[in-house]
C-alpha cells in the first residue's frame, strides 16, 4: 500500500522550469566554461565530481509554441521519438544499448523549448555520448514506430482524464488563454493526435533541430579539456542551418471573470484552480515576486494552507504558483475540496487573496519567508542533472550565473513596501478566471456566483478547450 | 519546492531494492557512517558531507499500520499528523512557523511498516531542529479542535489518493483480498468509516504504544560532524525515557492455495491491472534475486514485459512492478495500464507467457548484467543527494537489520545466479500464489452491452 504523508502541494504544476533560484551566502553554482562550436552549437560543460555520473541536458530553442494548430502535441511526439529508430539502431536496439548501461536517453516538449536528456555512469561516458548524439542527430521516425507512439499518447490523454488533478493544470491553461499561446496543450489531445503524421514530424525535425538551436549542457563526473575535445569530434560536423524563432504570441491578462466547469459525474472531490496571466521568465520583480508567494501559498505556513487546511481541514493541499516563460505565464491557486464544501474553499480561498490585497504581508511573514527560501535553496543545485538543467534553462532565457550567485542579496534588496507593490502589480484581484472539475449535477447552480460568463464541459469530451474543431 | 507523496512513497520503495543490490565498496566508502546508541535505547546514524551548508535528517520509528487493529486502521498515518499539531514548548502550528522562519521544512511518511518524520535544514537550525523534536517525541499536545480539524484533512486525502485515483483504488482492493488474516490487509490511510470515528483516546495509545525512543532510529546526514550530534542528542533526547516497544505482531499470513479474482466497476476512459504475487520480508535472503527478477522483466523499454505488452502486441500504454520494504512477508505488485477497450485480461495472457518463460529457460548473460547496471545507476541515484542518503541508511538500518548490511550488498548481488532468477520466478509467481484485480470502466460496459 502506498505510504501517505504529513502534506502534498498539489501536483505537478509546481515544477518550476524556471529556476527562480535564490542562495545562501555560501552558495555559488560551480564554475562552468561556455564554447560555441563553429556550426553555432552551444556547449555549456560544468565538472562536478563525487558521484560517478554525467548528465547531458540539450535545449533546442523550438517546443510546442511551433506546433501548428490542429496539430498540437507535434513537438512533444517529435522529441519522443528521436529514441525509437536511429541510422544505426532499431527502437528495441536502442532501448537494449541505452538499459545495458544503467543510464537514459529521454526526450520531451514543453512550451517553449524541446528537451533531450542522457544520464550515464562516467565507466560508459563514450557508449553514452554515441547514444546520446544517436538519437539527437540520426533519428529516422519509422512509421511503425509513429504509429505506435501516436495510439499511446491519445490513451495517455485518456487515462490523465481519469484523474482530475492531473490535467486540472492542462483544463486550466487551457481556458486562460482560450485556446491560444500557452493555452494549446503541448501533449496534444484525443484529436489533434490523430491528425499528426510521420511528414509533418520529419519537417519540424529537420526544421528546428539544428546546431545553432540548440543549447548541450553536460554536467558531472569528467575533465572538462577531454569531454570538450570528444564534443567536437561528435558534434563539430553537424551541418548548421538557419532556424527561424518562433514567436509566442504576447496574451494580455484576461478582463473580467470567467469559470470553466469539467463535469466528472463521479467525482467526491471538486478540484479548482483560480487565477490569471502572469509574468514571463526573467522579470525584474522575480526575487520579490516570489518572496511574497512564499507567504501567500508558496508554503506550509502560508496564508492559503493557514486558512483552507490547518484551521478549517477543508483541503489536503492547497498552493498558488506561478509559471513564468518567455511570454507571460499563467499564476494559479490549486486546491481541492470534498463536492459539498466546493463554495465553502472557494470563498475562503478568495478572501485570503483580497486579505493580501488589503493587508499585504508583515515584516516578519517576510523576514520568515526570506530565511525558508536562502535555507531550501542549496538542495536544489545538489546533483550534476539539476546544474544541467539550471544552466542551459538559464541560458535560454537569457539569465545568467547571478540568479544563483547573487541571490542572497537580491533577497536582502526586498523590503516590505517593495512587496506591497508586488502585490498589486502580479497578483490579479477582480479579474480572475476559475477552472473546476467536479460533479456538475451537485455544484453547478452553487458556483454561478463566480462569474458572469459561465462554460461547461463533460470529461469524457474530446479536447480540453476550446472544443477542437471537428473536421 | 516540496515532492508530492507519490513521489516520496516512490522514493522509499526503490531505495531497499537498489541498496541490496549493489552497494559497491568504492561506493560504500564515499559515506562512511558512524553511530552510537543512546542510554534510552535511540540508535543514532551520523554521515558528514560538507558539499552544502544543509542536514537531512530522518527519525524512523517501527510502527505503521500493521500495528492497528480493525475499527482504527488508519491511525497510525493520522497520527503522524497529528505529530505537527503541536506539543508543549511548540504550540499547534508553532512548529511549522519556526522552523520556517529559521529556514528549514519538514514532512513525514507512514506505511505499512513505519512511521517516518523527516527536517531539511541549513546547518545553522541544526539546535532549533532536536529541541522540537524532543519536544513532540515527549509532551505531544492532544488538542480537541485540532483532531477534529485534521481528520477533515485526512479525509481529503484519502478522496484525494482514493476515491478520485484509480490506481490507488484498486491497489487498495488487491490488499485487502490478498490478505485476510494479517493487518497488511487494510489500508495505510485507513478505511473512511474509521477516519471518521477515531477518538482522542485511541490517538493516546498509540502515542503510548509506539513513541517510545528505544522503537526510532534517527539518520542525520550533510554539513555536521558526528560529535555534535551526539552532543545534541544528550542534551535533548537522551533525557526522555524509554518503555515497551509496540506488542510484536504475531498474525502470519496462511499460505494462498489457490488463485483469487476481483474487478471493480466504475466509471473510467480505460481499464486497470493489477496482480500480486506474495513474496518474503525484505531481510529474506531471496530478496536480490527476485529484484534481479524484477528488472529483467519490467526495468527499461528493453525489459521483457514492456516488449511484449507495450511495443510487440500494443496492448499497454505500461507495465510494471513493485515491492515495498516490509517487515513481514508482502506483495510483489505488477501494474499493466491497458490500452482503452483492451480486456485486462489479455494483458494478464501476456504476463503469465513471459512469466513461464521465465520460468522455463533461465535468463542470459547479458541481462544479468544488464540488471546489475540498473541497479547500479539506481544506488547512485539514491546517494548522490543528502536526502536521499539519510532515507536510504535509515531504511537499511530498519528493514535489513544493519545499515552495514549495505556493504555486503554487491557481494549478495553477486552472487545471484541465471539460477536462483529461475528459482524465485518458479517459488513466487505461480498462479495459486496469485491475486488478480481488475478495473473495467462502467460505461465501456454498457456500450458493450
């Protein structure tokens, strides 16, 4: 039987892409030495030794924003499949090759960018570097495998839905940004999946996944003169191509209030997400912006958990979040609640958010939250696969060394009256968008209060929102 | 940011597996452990690392919900809630608030087996972190309104990882009818009617029953030296008395004679399988075989069951297995996610063929070794961070009986043989040892029909 614990912050949407990092004093990420090879490839290589491990993390500049619409999910099935078929090995041969080492080839699609990640022990680095640039450089998309890997995702999509909390986040989005910019799913759903095919992944392969758009950390257990010389033997002759960037559609916060209620007739819980569009990555209010989210559902202690958890027991879990990405991202409250307490969280959960509005936060809610960030952060730049991913995200989005090496003090910068202004400026306070899953016959009539503008889905129904047009 | 508890319960259910497994000595010697026993009977584990300025620190004690009874399962899981909702010194909601504002976290497991708090911490809280921890180990605050508070908590927990979670639906079902005479048959969180009826006394016995400090053994591991911690520990636990450990439980599981079925209906976009196999306690020695066992056939899209089910006859999105730490004999659990509109039994067809194969012919070289890899890459995934080695020595130390254990761990591993796979497959997996517990989605049924 599964163990069970003192407390969850709600799923997965609290994966920080952006490492919003902040430090100790003693904290420094370690020294790490940048080379553009002459096709345009970025290499990022950061010795790191202790454990006998190298992490390679590749970040090509293209995700799911580039995924035509109808066919969302391209850029995440594309990545997928780089593994399952190669100019040298057959998917079943890679899968032996890359298991027979202990380590990992995975590859994915967010958003914004697109993901290949190896891990391997430092005895099978050279075995592991081949596999690596194998399936980054020589993938051959067989059409079995297309096929395969297209009938498993639209189940993937399907069984998701049978557990509302993991795709409140996707319904969420969704209805934020109505179905543009982040608002398309970057796991595609049960229709566009079915209008994807093997030519249309080949084209977006060859179009994006160029030397010059891509990012290669390679972190962990080596010598950095001997890897680097290895790096170029491999990858120094793959012939560079132009890539033309593309835009992420700039989607201003949405005016006035809106609610999306997901009927799943057999849900005993309602679970809802509140709030609106939000800041992108980089922001210069970002330390701030995050200090006060610590205190307002960024914690244990914090206001939300406070009120809807420890003093009432209305919720398990409840958390705010934002996710900053090159353009505005979305912020949220996630909760959930039994159905017959549906109203009770949700209007506590808007109180605690016009309480921030109109009280702000104290000077020791902030010193409190200052001290609990310095103290979780070095944990988080621990193993050679988070310094990976820390250094070639941040070398996406334009960042650099001092989000980590300067944190400490940006921290200290943050005083109570810039707080206040944090408040008013990224946290949305009349316009806000709802996003419910629960059992519609019981809740439905209760949560018109929320909004003007009310919309209505069964689970079961193809897509997330808007409906996908039906061709 | 904090994991989510599937995460966690994950996190504890590899690391024994990984840890019998390899355990190199180049390994070994990168952590070496010291310990001492505390007069009142606590074991203490100290490991330095000074790679960053922080301490993870686990106390583990020997009660979980195999030491309830009926009419209070569960108790054990709230119980550890209750651990945060205040003592003497640190009133209800106090702990969470100075520890924060010192810069460190906390959370707690509970299983079947233990129940195990856990501090990540700057060194400088270090102080802070024992005196809280006496402080509730010793005088915990039984507040009236806070247990009527926390049961509404728990109760969403369970809608939460129960009631809305497939998975855990039928995971729980599949207990409960593998076992019907020993107290794994009941769910850690407890069944819902007992959640609601738990009293303020039960909560005491518990407390009695199962805190004393000669039943915990607490891990410390990062930027610490050995002395200072057994420095601390004088101060502050050694000082608290110890009484009698949790009655032992005595209840054996009778051999199974023959195969039992369930299914459960409800409404879902796709089936479910699950079938469990009992297996021995974690300190058995045929332990390292049937996790080499495991990994053959369901570790990696090269293993033999994500082959057959997933890329040859495209019947699952996945397959796998799993077999948590236990101190009494427990379940090896094989999860298959069939595709949508496929009969689970189908997928079961599948399993059983490459289970007799298994069975028939022994493994090769080459997965052998494979497996050993895996299990290599799996240790290090588990040492390379504090907090993953305070859970993984403490674990050790719990359910193998020594955390030293740990160094013999390449020499048992070793020493499996293409043999002993097939012997355990042949012992462990046969179809009267077995449960088989089906989802079929409602509606899929009457469309059917």
């Amino acid at each position: 039987m599964s163990m069970s614990k003192k407390y969850s912050f709600v799923l997965i949407l609290l994966v920080l892409i952006f490492p919003a990092a902040i430090s100790a004093q003693s904290i420094h990420i370690p020294p790490h030495e940048k080379v553009i090879f002459k096709n345009g490839l970025t290499v990022l290589l950061l010795e790191k030794h202790g454990v006998p491990i190298v992490n390679f993390a590749a970040l090509v500049k293209t995700g799911a924003a580039a995924d035509p619409v109808g066919e969302e999910g391209l850029a995440s099935i594309t990545a997928q499949l780089l593994r399952k078929g190669t100019q040298k090995r057959t998917a079943q041969q890679f899968a032996a090759d890359a298991d027979f080492t202990g380590g990992s080839v995975e590859a994915d699609a967010g958003a914004d960018f697109s993901t290949v990640q190896g891990e391997f022990l430092n005895k099978d680095l050279a075995r592991g570097l081949e596999l690596f640039s194998d399936a980054l450089m020589h993938p051959v998309f067989p059409q079995a495998e297309v096929d395969k890997l297209l009938a498993q995702s639209l189940d993937g999509v399907r069984a998701a839905k049978d557990e509302a909390r993991s795709v409140l986040g996707t319904y969420y989005d969704a209805y934020l940004f109505n179905g543009n910019g982040y608002g398309r799913t970057s796991d595609g759903d049960e229709i566009s999946l079915t209008k994807i095919h093997r030519d249309t992944i080949v084209k977006f392969y060859e179009t994006y996944f160029a030397p010059g758009n891509i990012i290669l950390a390679v972190a962990g257990d080596f010598q950095t003169a001997e890897i680097k010389k290895k790096l170029e033997e491999v990858f120094g002759p793959w012939p560079s191509k132009p890539v033309t960037a593309v835009k992420i559609p700039i989607l201003p916060p949405v005016k006035g209030k809106k609610l999306l209620l997901i009927d799943k007739p057999d849900a005993t819980q309602t679970y809802f997400a509140i709030g609106n569009v939000e800041t992108a990555a980089g922001d210069p209010d970002r330390v701030a912006i995050r200090l006060v989210n610590t205190v307002f559902g960024g914690s244990f202690t914090s206001m939300l958990n406070e009120s809807l958890r420890v003093e009432s027991g209305l919720t398990y879990g409840v958390v705010s979040a934002f996710d900053p990405r090159k353009a505005p991202g979305p912020f949220g409250i996630y909760s959930y609640t039994k159905t017959e307490s549906t109203v009770q969280a949700i209007d506590m959960a808007l109180q605690i958010l016009q309480k921030l509005h109109k009280q702000g936060i104290t000077a020791e809610q902030l010193a409190s939250a200052k001290s609990y960030i310095k103290g979780q952060f070095p944990p988080s730049i621990e193993t050679s696969k988070q310094l990976a991913q820390i250094i070639v995200v941040n070398e996406f989005y334009g960042l650099d060394d001092r989000e980590i090496n300067d944190l400490e003090a940006r921290i200290d910068a943050v005083t109570p009256a810039i707080a206040q202004q944090v408040i008013q400026k990224h946290f949305p306070a009349d316009n806000l968008v709802f996003t419910l899953i629960g059992k519609n016959s019981e809740i439905s009539s209760a949560v018109q209060k929320y909004a003007e503008k009310q919309d209505a889905r069964l689970i079961s129904a193809p897509g997330f929102w808007p409906a996908p047009a039906q061709k | 940011m904090k994991k989510n508890w599937l995460q966690i319960a994950k996190l504890a259910m590899v690391c024994v597996a990984c840890l019998s497994c390899v355990g190199t000595p180049a390994a070994a010697q990168q952590f070496p452990v010291t310990e001492r026993t505390l007069k009142n009977g606590m074991k203490v584990l100290v490991q330095s690392d000074h790679s960053i300025p922080n301490v993870a620190l686990y106390i583990f004690y020997r009660i979980g919900s195999r030491n309830e009874r009926p009419g209070t399962t569960g108790l054990s899981h709230f119980f550890e809630h209750m651990m945060f909702n205040g003592a003497k010194k640190y009133g209800p909601g106090e702990l969470d608030k100075v520890m924060e504002a010192n810069g460190g976290s906390n959370n707690a497991y509970t299983s079947q087996n233990v129940t195990v708090y856990q501090d990540w911490f700057p060194r400088s809280a270090m102080p802070l972190i024992f005196d809280i921890e006496a402080d509730r180990i010793q005088n915990l605050n039984f507040d009236p309104q806070k247990i009527e508070s926390e049961r509404g908590v728990v109760a969403s927990e369970r809608r939460s990882s129960v009631d809305n979670d497939n998975g855990g639906l039928l995971e729980e079902q599949l207990w409960a009818t593998a076992f019907i005479a020993h107290p794994y048959q009941w769910p850690v969180i407890g069944w819902m009617s007992d959640i609601e009826h738990w009293t303020i006394d039960d909560l005491k016995h518990h407390f009695a029953m199962g805190y004393s400090p000669s039943n915990a053994t607490m891990v410390v591991v990062g930027d610490v030296t050995p002395e200072e911690i057994f420095q601390l520990c004088e101060k502050t636990i050694e000082p608290i008395p110890s009484h009698a450990p949790p009655p032992p439980v005595t209840t054996l599981e009778p051999p199974q004679l023959g195969e039992r079925r369930l299914v459960v209906h409800k409404p879902a976009e796709l089936p479910l399988l699950m079938m469990a196999y009992h297996v021995p306690q974690t300190n058995h020695p045929d332990f390292y075989a049937t996790n080499i066992l495991r990994t053959i056939l369901f570790q990696g899209e090269s293993s033999r069951m994500y082959q057959r089910l997933v890329d040859k006859d495209q019947i699952a999105l996945d397959v796998s297995s799993q077999v948590e730490p236990a101190f009494d004999p427990t379940l090896a659990i094989i999860v298959a996610q069939p595709k949508q509109a496929i009969d689970p039994e189908k997928c079961e067809k599948a399993i059983y063929e490459e289970l007799d194969r298994v069975k028939l012919s022994t493994i090769t070289d080459q997965e052998l070794e494979k497996a050993k890899n895996i299990r290599l890459m799996e240790f290090y995934h588990q040492v390379r961070t504090i907090n993953g080695r305070a859970n993984t020595i403490g674990t050790y130390e719990v359910f193998s009986g020594d955390y030293k254990k740990l160094f013999d761990a390449a020499k048992n591993y070793a020493a499996v043989t293409k043999e002993d796979v097939q012997r355990v497959a042949k012992t462990y997996f046969g179809a009267n040892n077995r449960t088989v517990a089906s989802l079929l989605p409602e509606n899929e049924e009457k469309s059917k029909q």
